[in-house]
C-alpha cells in the first residue's frame, strides 16, 4: 500500500475539487439518509457531501492512514480505514459517491456492478475517475517504465490503468439501472509555477513509484519524468501551463424492484 502525502495532492485542491463538483452536481437524490465517499482522501470533498444533505450519515472510506488522519481533522463525519476493493456497506446505501480513486482498483467488470448492488433501489452510485492513460502525462512513465534501465526498479510500481471506455460502462450496469448518466469532460487546467505538472502527479501517479525508489535513483527519475513533462506541456506565452486531464462521469440510479442483497458484503471491509 502506498504512503499518500496528503499536503503534496492538495498543492492543486482547487483544480482537483472541479470535477468532484461537476459530479455532486448530478446526483439526483434530495435528501439520503446514508452516504459514502469512497477513496474520500483528505476529506475536502466529503465535507462538500456533509454540506449539501447536512440530515445524512456521512461515512468517507480511505486506505491511507495519512489521508484519514488529516480528514479526521473535519467534525461530523465517519471515517473507516478500508480497502476500496473488497469495501461494502453493513446495509444498503442512499448513495455511493467515489471521486478519483476507483482508477487505482483492477477488474471494473465485476467491481461496478457490485458497487451499483450496494446501494439501494432509487439509490445512487456516482463516479469520477481519470481516464488519462493515453495522453503524455502517463505516456511518459509508461515509456520510463519500459527502458531496460529502468523496468526492473519500477516493476510493481507503474500500474497498468483499468478505466474503461463509457459504453463498457454501460452495458456493465444497465442491467440493474434505472437510469445511466454517462460523460467525459476534457479539463484545461491552468498551472502556475515550475514544472507545475510534475508536481501534480507527484500528488498521484507518481506516488508508488516515488516511495520504491530511494536516493540517485529516485533524484534521476524525478528529472527525467520532469523533463518529458515539461517538453510535453510547455509554458504559454503569460508563464502558466496548461494541462489537459480526460475524465470519465457515471451516475448511475438503482432500479426499483432489484434484489437488495449486496454482492461481497462477508468480505473483510
């Protein structure tokens, strides 16, 4: 499990908390009772869930320690340490919001499916997540990666993204849907600073890879990443970068009259 430092993925919280609003934005739910984060991080957003259904039992789910213990800072909410892989509900949910972080999870074809199971009839999954693996940021590590010189140090580190595409979405959860809100934004997000994009995915991509290499090993990765990123994103004219995030939207309602067991529920959580 990787080591998340919490104060280096917030150097953008602005940038980052736009597609967590585009998608609270599309929840059609008036009041939930029960609501879970998924991957909720450092909590910025699940105090945005708190804010708008303030009647609702709140529960953000985070794996790294160092995450929760600076959400934990936010009163009003439940914070569980959990595996977003084999995490479920003790019952079914109003609402199962997960923003940038089911992309770090294999096997989308059985674990959407079995999110949608977890939440009630009328009930809501609502999804964010990267679908960025194609363009330069990722490329490059990907390119990194497979240079003899460096395989063998980043085996296990670089992971291979499982996001697929929208209609594979679809097919995978319409047979327990009411209703399927299906998109793809393209961000233009406007950076300041030096080499600001190496320094957003040092808040994310780069996590695992960062915390297996030590020392002149870890120093040489960090220029050569920075200098593909940098060629690949240059400043404009004014000084800012600009970096283009493609990212994947479901919002998906459970139908009525679906059976309300929940799939994987005995599983450690």
């Amino acid at each position: 499990m990787s080591t998340w430092d919490p104060n280096q993925y917030l150097k953008f919280a602005d940038h980052r908390l736009r597609p967590a609003l585009d998608l609270l934005a599309r929840v059609p739910l008036e009041a939930p009772a029960t609501v879970y984060d998924l991957g909720c991080g450092p909590g910025n957003v699940t105090r945005l869930l708190i804010k708008r259904w303030p009647g609702a039992r709140v529960t953000g789910v985070e794996s790294s320690a160092a995450m929760l213990e600076k959400a934990r800072a936010i009163p009003g909410i439940t914070w569980q340490a959990a595996d977003l892989a084999s995490w479920a509900p003790p019952a079914p949910a109003d609402l199962v919001y997960s923003n940038a972080a089911l992309h770090w999870i294999d096997d989308h074809a059985s674990l959407f499916p079995r999110l949608l199971a977890q939440v009630k009839p009328g009930g809501v999954l609502a999804v964010q997540m990267p679908h960025q693996a194609a363009n330069p940021s990722h490329q490059s590590l990907f390119a990194i990666a497979r240079d003899p010189a460096w395989s063998a140090k980043l085996e296990g580190a670089v992971f291979s993204n499982p996001v697929l595409e929208p209609a594979q979405y679809y097919d995978l959860l319409a047979p327990q849907a009411a209703a399927l809100d299906l998109w793809e934004t393209e961000y233009q997000h406007v950076l300041e600073g030096e080499n600001p994009v190496l320094q957003w995915f040092m808040g994310s991509l780069l996590t695992p890879v960062l915390e297996k290499l030590k020392g002149d090993d870890r120093d040489s990765f960090i220029r050569l990443y920075g200098d593909k990123v940098a060629a690949a994103y240059p400043r404009r004219a004014d000084g800012r970068t600009l970096l283009t995030m493609r990212r994947i939207f479901i919002v998906a309602t459970r139908r009525q009259g679906a059976d309300s067991q929940i799939p994987g529920a005995a599983l450690p959580g």
